[in-house]
C-alpha cells in the first residue's frame, strides 16, 4: 500500500513539470517585449532594463525555465509587479476565501444530492424519481453566474435577508462567516449537487438490484441500516470520482462568484493581476490551481485503495 | 425471539405453512402467473426440498417466504404462516424482527452474495448485533465462534478479511454462518451448492444439514438436483410450472414415484441408478410462465397422457399413501423409480423438533 | 446478385460497407422531439444573428443619457441600459458577436484538436506518450483560469479571448479525437487498408476521419454550449470585448454593475445565455444517444 502511494505520489511531478512548462511557453507568447510591457509604456531604457534582469529575461531560455521551477519548488512564486509583495505570500493570505467557498460548496452539494439520490434509488420510477432528473437536468444547464445572480436579486435585493458581498473569516466570527458563505456556496453548489445527484442516483440503481442488499434485507437489518450501511458504502467510490472531477469547475466558478459577492479570493486575485499586467501573479495562481486540480485527483486516486477492499495491494 | 407458550401447545401446527400460495408479475397491464396455488409445510426440525427445473417458480416461492418480493412488481396472494403469523400480512418491521431472528437464508451466488465493502466477521456479525442484542465485542466473538463452525481454519484472523479474499466454498460457508448466527428456526437455501464446484458441493450441504439438525433448526432447501435431495432432504416436494406435483418422505419419492414427471426426473439424472446406458430426457420443454398449457400442465410431455382427462380442466392434488400428487391418472400407473441396491441416501430418521 | 433464373449471374461485388455510425444517425436523431426541438431554437438564434442587427431600430453603440433605465417603451422595446442605449439594438448584435466569438473559438479547437488526436491516435508510441501527457497537464487547469491566463498574457480583447477559449478546449477534442481514432483504428477496413499499401494520410483521410465523425459532431454542439459561456465569463469580468461592443457577457457583467436600480436586463440576459446554451446541450445529447454509441463526455 505504502509502495502504491509513494508510486502515485512521485508520478505527481512528470504532470506538474508540464504544468509549468505550459505556463512557461505561454508566457513566451507576450506579445512584445514583457519586461516592456510590465515597465510601462512610458518607462525609459534604463528601467525597461532593470525591469528585464528583475524578471531575469536576459538568460538563455532554458535557464530561465530552470530557475523559475526552482523558485516554484522552493514556494517562490515570484514578486508582485503591482505591489512588489512575493506571490506567494498573497496567494496565502487570499486562499482561505476561496478554500471556504469550494469547500462548502462541496459540503452543500453532498448535503443534498445524497437524499436526493437515495430517495431516487429507493422508490424508483415514481414522482420523486423523476423530478429529479428534472432538476438535475436543469441544475447542469443553467450557468454558475446566472444562480448567483438570481440569488443575489431575490434574498440580497428583494427580500434584503442575506448579504451580496464581503467576506468574514471563520476565525473572527463563525456565525459571520456562514451568514456570508451561504450565497456564493450555494450558487457553486447548485451545480455540483445536480452533477453529483445524477451520478449517484445511476450508482445507487445499480447497487439496489445486487445480490448482496438481498442477503442484507433477508437478515431483517431494516431499510434504514440497509440502504445507509450496505448501499451507501459501496456508492462511496463513484461519488469521491464526481467530486474529483468537480474540482476543475469549481476552481473555475469562483473567479465568478468571488466577482458576483465581492470575495477576495484566488479568483479576483487573478482578474486584477490580469489587468495590471501582473505576470507572476497570473502565472502564480494558474499554477497553483492546476497542483490543486492534481492534488486532489490524487487524493481521490488513493483514497480508493481505502474505500474499495478490492483494490488494496497486498495486505 | 421465544415462541410464545401457545404456539408450542399446539403440536400439530408446522413451523411453515403456505396456504395457496400464488405469484404473478405484472408489466404494464400485463399480469403472467409464476406460481399457482402452492401449498406445503415444513414441520419444526425437518428438512424439506423443493425440487424443480428452472422456470417451475420454486425460486419465486422461496423469495415470497422471505419477503423479497416486497416493493416489486410482484403480486402475493394466500398465506404464509410462519409460528402461526402470516408473514404476508406482517408490517415491513414486524418482517424485519423475524427476518434474520427467526428465519436464515442463503442464496445461490457466492460471488455476488456478500457485500464486497464489508468484513466477513462484520456481516456475519451485523445479525447477531441486531437481533441477540449483543454489544460489538460480543457480537464479533460470536461470529468468530460462527465462522468456526462453519469450518473456516484460522476463523479469528479469517473474519478480518474481505469476501474477495475467499473462495466460492469458503464465501458460502460464511453465507452460512450469517445465516445461523442467530440459531433461526428455519433456514430457506436456495440453489446453495449449484454454483460450487462438484466436491466442495457435499461438504457445504453436509455442513448445513448438520448444523440444522445441531440447532435444531427446520431446513427449506430449494434445488433442482435430485442428488441435494437424495443427500440431505427428509421430505420432498416436485415442483412443475408453477405447482406443486408431488410430494413424499425421500425414501418414497425415489422408490416409486407416482408422477410422470417425478419419474421423468428421476430416469435423466446421472448417477442415481448404476444401471442405465445413456440418459433418457424428458421430450419437449418446460412451459414459460404465461404459456401454461390447459388440464395438467405437463401433458405436453407426458408420455402417459390421456386425451380429455390430462387435457381439460385444472388437475386437483390428490392425497396418496405417502403423500400427494396432482394427475388423475396416478392410481392407474405404475412408474418406475431408482433401481438400486445401494441407498442413494444416509439411513436416516427425519429429524423430530428438539 | 445472380439472376432470377438461378443461373450464376455475373455477380457484382457490392461496394465495400464501411461500418459507418455516421449512416443512419441522422435519420433516428431527426424522430427525436428534443433534438428537433432544440435545432429549431438554435436554427433561430442563428437567424436573429445573422439578420437581427439589421433590423435594429437603433444605433446599439450610443444613446442618450437621458434615457438611461428607461423602462420598455417609447422606442425602446426592451427599455434603455445603463448609458441609455436601446436594449433591444444591443442584444440583437451581442448575439451576433457572441455566438460568433463561440463558434470561432470552437474552430480554433477542432483545428489544433483534430490533427494532434488523429496523428496521435493513429501513430501512437512515443509521439502519443508525450503529447498525451502535455495534454493531460493543460487538462489540469480549470479552463477559465487557463482561459485568463491566456488573455493575461495576450491582452484583454475579444479575439484574445477566442484564441484563449479555443486553445483551453482543444485538449478535449484531441482526448475525444484520440479515442476514436484508437477504435476506428483497430477495424477490419482500415487494417486492410494498410495492407494494401495505402499511404497513412490516405488512411487517416478517407477511412478514419469519416467515422469518427458523429462523437465529432456531438463534441462540437457541446463545445459550443461550453464556449459560449467561457466567452460570457470572461467579458462577464471585463477581460473580453470591449466596450462599447456589447456581447451577452458583457452585457450581463454591466447590468450586474447596476444590479439594484435594473434587475431586468440581468435576468434577461442570462436567461437568453441559459437557453442557449441548453439547446446546444440537449442538441448534442439527443445525436449521441441516436448513435447508440458510448461517446466521451
């Protein structure tokens, strides 16, 4: 098992050296001169210059490559252009915000596609089953922004029940915190829960018919302990796959909830770098969202080994 | 659960008792009958099989016994009397207090049977924690002690392990430990050995018969091999098409069968008479549900048919010497049953109710 | 086929069958409701694109300031934005230069998707373990993100936004590409191809491209849904067109601005992209399941 893992574990680095090699070409597609570009339009020769040995423009490409991945190994992500602040202390100070959202969103996601799933499973071709499908369907189609825009006129402008913007850490105060998160994590999950709804309820069908919930119910363990221990169990593996794949969306729907309610995370981080041509902010938080993508799928990777006894390799 | 003091005064109530039993399935309108009008006991202690080719409906009968046909397209009709209570008209958790308390089951596919996610030791013990009301501790001892009995080496270290880890021998034998963890009074075991090899066949129904006879416990055994029944059955019931037609003590059935199926069964099986050549088989084939024909259902086949008599009208059962039989011809015909000087069959006494 | 008489006929080869999923798709695809449905919508939308600015009453770059937030009336049928420009007018070329900018975006991917999947499907070894896994790491970023990098580095502008989005969707046409390259490469026809001694461009060409056309055309619809909402993200959050030019993101990202005093220009804006997109999906739904085929998301 250990072996496995370790396995697992070094194969990270071909994908993440990819990574930043993309980043990396990408960034040799500025178009003129970066060091320019970043320096200003007005900026003299002098400090076009200075600017190009500050970004290390200078040296033979490979050897840039080389230091930069360096840097990125030692967690220098590079300074701000904007602020002249390292990187990668920024992209920390931000994270929690988006870290909340992605996981509540999750959390939110799960609270309601396992009953809804379960309920589907159980009585299937009835009103509950089919209406599901419905709001899956729909769920899927409608776009992340859209949900937060509706949720932002109805409870936030209409009704005035919740707040549209700003961000309280949890540290400071919980009951803040989630009055803030409720919005914006519902808004991101209304798409992971009709993602996770539709595959969970196909998985939970399935599991329904096997032999195995037959031996359970003939032990007269009850439906609750049948269907919440023997079905749910084995539903595990293919609902941590879904979240796995979530991930990507997710990532990607905060940078527009966190401009919708006006959070300052990962997402916002990138839009302003984005304007003020701030490079290594830019490249900093790509490269920070493809290792968590990978990270994670990881994560899902292993954890099969401990959900599914089938797969453990050896004992 | 104790039976209650009443029920045990009343000697000649059976342990099992199915009063007309009827199955069918409906589809979209469409309702076809799998099962009609089966009645049987199985008396406290004993060991009663029910032997029929695949499409004779004695599968569905063992699933309405335990309940499996609850929340599907089936519709149950008659009377299930287990103790005295029709377990047709019982709530879902009055089903469930019975279900695995008094009444074990073991199914026919090993692989598929026991859920991969869980320990061996947890599944057998998940019953007793249910319904002995053991703490976990208790519960897991007891499944140990189970796995024991049941004849898996090492069982300690063995209910640890996954199902995946054992062979199909080794997972019916902790099918089996489930299903007694809790000392039912009746185990239902459908088509148990059909899926295992040929020699671990007799230890695993061995084992079962012995383990019964050691509780005390009434055995249902459904199966369609004659040579289960010649191993390990008391009483017999044949079932064809959906009915029950015949019934007998073992000893009788082989000895002379009195229907012509039952005969048919008896003159294809391999080994059960030293002296045959090659194996006769019953000409044509069993009727589909839905396709059943009029008068006795296997008239079709039988090679004693009668125009008129086996051909019109619903064929009665009949009480025999030894038992019963559904064909109006019965008195007239003398079949053939296994001619052998040596008993297929352990000389046994049926088991009486400890 | 021999004659009728029974004697032995010249008998013609018929031609050879490829087993073509492409055949016969259609015509099931075309009995299903929600892919007639959904194509007409679409057939629809495309009219208003091409047709709709036109046909504008008004000038959809200025308008009066005195008619900001004027509400539906006077002229103004869909009522006046923020700057008092007519509704109407500028959704009428927002749905011109959004579906546009997806379209083009979409032909940016297949362009680079289709040849890299097909040459790595086909060639495999070497070539396919490395492309394989630079495709696998671009299939790490969240595409916006990836998107806005790209345009962080190019520069915020509509076309550096289609450029952006197709280059971020082009990993999935190569994996889909790919896959059914490795299949179709594996049938009787194209082996026997390549026995005969055909050159690998003309057995990439004439055998396997033609069947792998539907999971093609299902990729492409759903693409479509996909860069369509990439493009409204991303002009959503200013890094697209640029003003004054609306697009349906950009114009949904300034009636946000103005969310409390025009709540309607939101909804109907994101209902318009909604829809849209829905149709594109359950367009390209209804032609994978005619196919009957297991086809990659």
């Amino acid at each position: 098992m250990l072996k496995f893992t370790l396995k697992r574990v070094v194969g990270l680095v071909p994908i993440m050296l990819m990574v930043t090699l993309i980043m990396f070409l990408l960034l040799q597609l500025t178009p003129g001169d970066p060091a320019r570009v970043a320096a200003g339009a007005d900026a003299s020769e002098e400090m076009v210059q200075l600017f190009r040995e500050r970004m290390g423009l200078d040296q033979p490409l490979l050897q840039q490559y080389g230091s930069w991945v360096a840097g990125l190994v030692r967690g220098d992500f590079g300074t701000s252009l904007q602020y002249g602040t390292p990187v990668s202390e920024m992209i920390l100070r931000r994270a929690p915000v988006t870290i909340s959202l992605t996981l509540t969103a999750t959390i939110l996601g799960l609270l309601v596609a396992v009953p809804a799933a379960m309920a589907a499973a159980y009585k299937p071709d009835r009103i509950v089953d089919r209406s599901t499908v419905f709001a899956t369907t729909f769920g899927i189609s409608l776009p992340d922004f859209f949900i937060g825009l509706l949720l932002v006129l109805v409870f936030a402008i209409e009704f005035d029940v919740l707040p549209a913007l700003g961000y309280v850490p949890f540290t400071e105060s919980p009951l803040r915190w989630s009055i803030h998160m409720i919005l914006p994590a519902v808004t991101l999950g209304a798409a992971v829960a009709a993602e996770l709804t539709r595959h969970m309820r196909a998985s939970l069908r399935d599991i329904v018919g096997m032999e195995y919930m037959n031996t359970a119910r003939v032990k007269g363990l009850g439906t609750v302990r049948v269907m919440g221990k023997h079905a749910l169990r084995n539903a595990a593996v293919p609902v941590v796959t879904v979240l796995g794949l979530q991930i990507r969306r997710l990532l990607g729907g905060t940078v527009i909830v966190e401009r919708i309610f006006s959070l300052d995370g990962l997402g916002s981080l990138i839009v302003q770098g984005v304007f003020a041509r701030d490079f290594p902010v830019i490249l900093g938080v790509g490269i920070v969202s493809a290792l968590t993508v990978v990270v994670v799928n990881l994560a899902v990777d292993l954890s099969y080994g401990f959900l599914d006894p089938r797969v453990r390799v050896g004992a | 659960m104790t039976p209650s003091p009443a029920e045990n005064a009343q000697p000649d109530l059976p342990l099992l008792r199915t009063e007309s039993l009827s199955v069918s399935f409906v589809n979209r309108g469409t309702r076809t009958a799998v099962v009609s009008d089966v009645s049987f006991d199985v008396a406290a202690g004993e060991c009663l099989a029910i032997v029929g080719e695949s499409g004779s409906g004695k599968s569905v009968t063992a699933k309405a016994i335990l309940g499996l046909l609850r929340g599907t397209n089936a519709d149950v009709s008659g009377r299930i009397l287990f103790a005295g209570r029709d377990l047709l008209r019982l709530s879902g958790r009055a089903l469930d207090r019975v279900r695995g308390a008094e009444i074990g089951a073991v199914f026919q596919e090993p692989m598929t049977s026991l859920n991969p996610s869980f320990t061996v030791g947890n599944q057998v013990a998940e019953s007793a924690r249910r319904h002995l009301g053991m703490g976990r501790r208790e519960a897991w001892d007891r499944a140990v002690e189970m796995l024991d009995r049941v004849g898996i080496a090492n069982a300690r270290q063995r209910a640890k392990a996954y199902p995946h880890e054992f062979s199909g021998g080794m997972r019916q034998r902790v099918m089996l430990a489930a299903a007694l963890v809790t000392e039912p009074r009746l185990l239902v075991a459908d088509e148990p050995t059909t899926a295992l090899d040929v020699t671990i066949q007799a230890r695993v129904l061995n084992l079962t018969r012995q383990l019964c006879d050691e509780m005390g416990s009434a055995a249902l055994f459904i199966t369609h091999d004659l040579g289960v029944v010649a191993d390990i059955a008391d009483r017999v019931h044949v079932m064809y098409a959906g009915e029950m037609v015949e019934s007998a003590t073992v000893y009788d059935l082989f000895e002379s069968p009195r229907h012509p199926y039952t005969a048919g069964l008896l003159s294809c099986s391999p080994g059960l008479d030293a002296e045959r050549g090659h194996l006769p088989v019953i000409r044509g084939s069993v009727p589909q549900p839905g396709e059943w024909p009029d008068g006795c259902r296997f008239h079709p086949r039988c090679p004693h048919a009668v125009e008129v008599v086996c051909t019109e009208g619903p064929v009665a059962i009949e009480a025999t010497a030894t038992g019963s039989v559904r064909c109006r011809r019965h008195a007239e015909l003398r079949l053939d049953g296994v001619q052998s000087e040596v008993p297929v069959w352990a000389v046994r006494t049926p088991a009486g109710g400890h | 086929m021999s004659q009728a008489t029974g004697l032995p006929g010249p008998t013609a080869m018929p031609p050879p069958r490829r087993a073509s999923p492409s055949r016969g798709f259609l015509r099931r695809a075309v009995t299903q409701p929600r892919v007639v449905a959904s194509a007409a919508a679409l057939l629809v939308l495309v009219l208003v694109a091409v047709v709709g600015p036109h046909v504008a009453p008004h000038d959809p770059l200025s308008g009066e300031l005195s008619r900001a937030f004027q509400p539906p009336g006077d002229g103004y049928l869909l009522g006046g934005d923020d700057l008092g420009r007519d509704i109407l007018s500028r959704l009428l070329l927002a749905t011109r230069i959004s579906l546009l900018a997806a379209f083009q975006a979409v032909l940016i991917a297949f362009a680079v998707g289709v040849p890299v999947g097909l040459l790595s499907g086909y060639f495999g070894g070497l070539l396919d373990s490395v492309l394989m896994k630079f495709n696998d790491a671009a299939m790490s970023f969240p595409a916006l993100i990836l998107a806005i990098v790209i345009v962080g580095i190019l520069g915020p502008s509509l076309t550096n936004a289609m450029v952006a989005i197709g280059a971020v969707y082009a990993p999935r046409v190569v994996r889909v590409v790919r896959g059914s390259t490795l299949a179709a490469r594996e049938e009787l026809y194209v082996k026997s191809a390549q026995a005969m001694g055909c050159a690998h461009s003309r057995v990439i060409l004439r055998h396997i491209l033609p069947n792998i056309l539907s999971p093609l055309i299902v990729q492409a619809s759903i693409m479509m849904g996909l860069a369509i909402l990439a493009e409204a993200s991303l002009s959503f959050l200013g890094l697209g067109v640029k003003p004054p030019t609306p697009s349906w993101g950009q114009m949904l990202g300034r009636s946000f601005q103005y969310l409390y005093r025009d709540p309607f220009s939101v909804v109907l804006v994101g209902a318009v992209i909604s829809v849209t997109v829905l149709c594109f999906n359950v367009f390209g739904d209804g032609i994978r399941d005619s196919v009957g085929r297991e086809v990659p998301k």
